[in-house]
C-alpha cells in the first residue's frame, strides 16, 4: 500500500477505468459544474491502490443514493498525477490523507493532531479547491509487534519500547531508516534504537513480522494484517506520525452544498476498525470493492 504521507517519486501511468457513466477521454470537456463529467455528473477519482479504489466507490454511491449523478475515473495513479486534475476540474472529488496532502502542499509541515492538520492544509490549498470533514478512520504508520511479543515485555505504547528495543530488529520500507518520522523520529520522540533494521515491504514485511524474522514492523493502521488478532499496534503519544485522516478533497466549483453534506455524513461513519475490515474483504478475500462500498453503506444506513 502506498504510504500516503509520502508523494511518489515519479508519476504512474494513468489507468482510467470509467464506471457510473460513459467512457471515452476522461479529462476532455473541461471543468465547470460537471467536474469533467457528462452533464453535471459528479467525477470521482481514486489512486492506483486498493483502499483508495474502495474509498472512491463508497463515495460514488453515496452520492447516487442521493440521486446525484456520478462518474468514476478509477485507479489514475500518484498525487502528482490526480492533484492537478482535481485543481483543474477534471475531476471533482477524490479520498485523500489530510497528513498526505498537507506534506505535499508544504513538505516542511509539522505533525498535528487532525484539528491542526485540517487547519494547516485549508491555510495552503489554492481557492479553488477544499476538503471536507475528515473521517476518524486513519491510514498511518505504526510499529506493530505481534500479540506475543507485547504480552511478553508489556508493551502498550512506543515509548515502552525503550527498554527492549536494543535487542530486537524491525522491519520498514528502506526509507524508514532514515526519514524524520523513521527511526532518527522514534529516537528523538521516544528514545527508542532498535538493534537492528531489515527492509521490508508488503507482504514481505508481514511475514516477516509473523514468522519472527523481525521482532517489530512499521505498518499501516489500515492493514488487513490487523484483522487476523496477531498484531498489535503501539499507541503513538507523542504525534510522531501525525495525522492521515481519511479526507474529502474537492473542487469547490464542482461540487455542491448536497453532495458536500452526503460526503460529510460519509466521514463521520467510517472508523479505522471499519476501513481495516473492509480492506480486508477487498485484498483478502478478493471482493469487489463496489459491492463491499454498497455493503458498508447499506450498514452504516448511507444507502
């Protein structure tokens, strides 16, 4: 999964994939009330992973259960790529990572609690664009131990580490060793210096972390890991890894007051345990994602 406080090194390729309406160049026909859409039909956008593909369909047919005409454009690839398209109307609204696109807007940008996140990224996008309300659902970093490993030395929150982590390895993505929210961040935030690093990512880094050839793991919240019971994930006290509130991002011009309330109400049912069993049903059992989003929302009475 991709880390969404981290913008990708080179754009993907655009794949568009079009439901909920016609096909054809998804970006001709300009912006305006229409998004880029057909007529005035809401255009929703996703990046090319899962979880965001899953979060654009829930936003999809959140809005056609309010008969508001809707467009997907589907799996477009990095936020370099979908930023400027929503910017320019081509498409209307897409599932961001407050943290995420506040680091792209301002890479010199602090952690923050959601609160301050939101406030920080309003102060920085251009007038044209907006998120709305944040969902308390988070995709973030975390070091997870397994459930054994955390009865075994009591380990609640990171800072419980310290004392131990000098005899263990962990597991991260490569840049982990030496990005500020990475190791040089859990040793000025919490004292922590793990004995070892091995980089790792995917399933590979779970694994790892299953079969012991790490003894920690650097982990998204929203990891369909995280439903087996095995994994736990250390509280982060101190912030070290701000906020990644899932977030509506929207041109404003596109977008009406309707939609805006549909996709608050959205956001304010949907939970990290949520998103992480839904993911779950997505990656792990391989449902499709529209038919996972109808579900959820039937459930949580947004259909």
């Amino acid at each position: 999964m991709r880390n969404p406080m981290r913008p990708a090194a080179a754009a993907a390729p655009l794949l568009l994939l079009a439901a909920c309406g016609g096909g054809g160049d998804p970006y001709s026909g300009g912006g305006g009330d229409g998004g880029g859409g057909s007529g005035d039909a809401i255009v929703v956008g996703s990046a090319n992973f899962p979880e965001s593909t899953l979060l654009a369909h829930i936003y999809a047919k959140a809005l056609e259960a309010e008969g508001i005409p809707v467009e997907t454009q589907l799996d477009i690839g990095s936020r370099e790529v979908y930023y400027d398209q929503v910017a320019e109307g081509n498409l209307a609204v897409f599932p961001e990572y407050n943290g995420g696109i506040l680091y792209y807007l301002d890479p010199e940008a602090e952690s923050g609690t959601t609160e301050e996140t939101n406030r920080a990224v309003r102060r920085e996008l251009p007038e044209d664009l907006a998120i709305l309300e944040s969902a308390p659902a988070q995709n973030k970093d975390s070091i997870t131990v397994t459930e054994e490993t955390a009865e075994e030395h009591d380990l609640t929150a990171i800072g419980d580490l310290e004392g131990t982590a000098g005899d263990m390895t962990l597991g991260a993505p490569a840049e982990f060793e030496t990005r500020p929210q990475g190791v040089p961040g859990l040793k000025d935030a919490y004292g922590v210096e793990f004995g070892g690093f091995r980089p790792l990512e995917g399933n590979l880094l779970v694994e790892g972390l299953r079969g012991g050839d790490v003894d920690a793991a650097n982990l998204f919240t929203t990891n369909p890991a995280f439903t087996t019971g095995d994994f736990v994930a250390l509280e982060d006290p101190q912030n070290l890894f701000g906020s990644q509130n899932v977030t509506p991002l929207i041109n404003k011009e596109a977008v009406g007051q309707d939609a805006r309330d549909v996709l608050n109400r959205v956001s304010a049912e949907l939970t990290t345990e949520a998103l992480i069993d839904l993911d779950a049903r997505v990656q792990i059992d391989h449902e499709e994602a529209d038919e996972v989003a109808a579900d959820w929302l039937s459930q949580a009475g947004l259909d």
